[in-house]
C-alpha cells in the first residue's frame, strides 16, 4: 500500500537540498515544461462535455455529483498549489474548476 506522506517527505527533501528550476537533469526539464502542456490540454479534452451540453441544451445522462464534487476538489488542488507555489497546478486545476463548474451549471439548467 502506498505512503501518503511520502510525498511530504519528499517535498521536504527538495526544498532542502534547494533543487534548481529549471533542473539540470534533461529529463527533468522536459518534464517540467511538458506539465504546462498537459495542464491546458486536459481541460480542453474536458471541455467537450460541456461544449456538448451548451450546444445541445440536453443534459441527459450527465452526473450531477460527479461534476459536481470534482468541481469542489479542484477547490482544495487550487488552494493546495496557491500554499506551495505550484503554477502547473494551479493552471490546470483552474481549468478543470472552470470546467467543472460549467457542466454543473449546464446540467442544473438542462436536466
């Protein structure tokens, strides 16, 4: 079973040892800006859902606590990569939020 805290302990390690950003290590980098990327990709791949409930104006079969609780998960992600100066997170889960909440909306005046 995986640690939870391990991640901790982990960020503990890297603030520690004072990691450079950009890393040095080529993978790394890369990895670094390939997370912007990914981050914006993923709620537009998201956004067809909702573009299809606009659209349409049909929200049938559409998890209303589904969207709904993912919108107020994106709440606490938002919070947590606000406290430790995460841009990639903060990025992505403020379009996931924006996402999210749209669908809700959609569904609430569709369904």
């Amino acid at each position: 079973m995986p640690n939870p805290i391990h991640h901790i302990h982990k960020r503990k390690i890297i603030h520690q040892k004072k990691e450079r950003y950009p890393s040095e290590n080529l993978f790394k980098n890369y990895l670094d800006k390939i997370v912007y990327i990914i981050g914006v990709l993923g709620p537009i791949s998201g956004s067809f859902q909702a573009i299809k409930i606009w659209q349409d104006k049909v929200a049938e079969g559409v998890s209303l606590i589904m969207f709904g609780s993912c919108a107020i998960f994106n709440i606490v992600w938002i919070m947590y990569g606000i406290i430790h100066k995460e841009k990639p997170i903060i990025l992505m889960y403020c379009l996931w939020f924006i996402i999210n909440t749209s669908v809700v909306i959609g569904t609430i005046i569709y369904n």
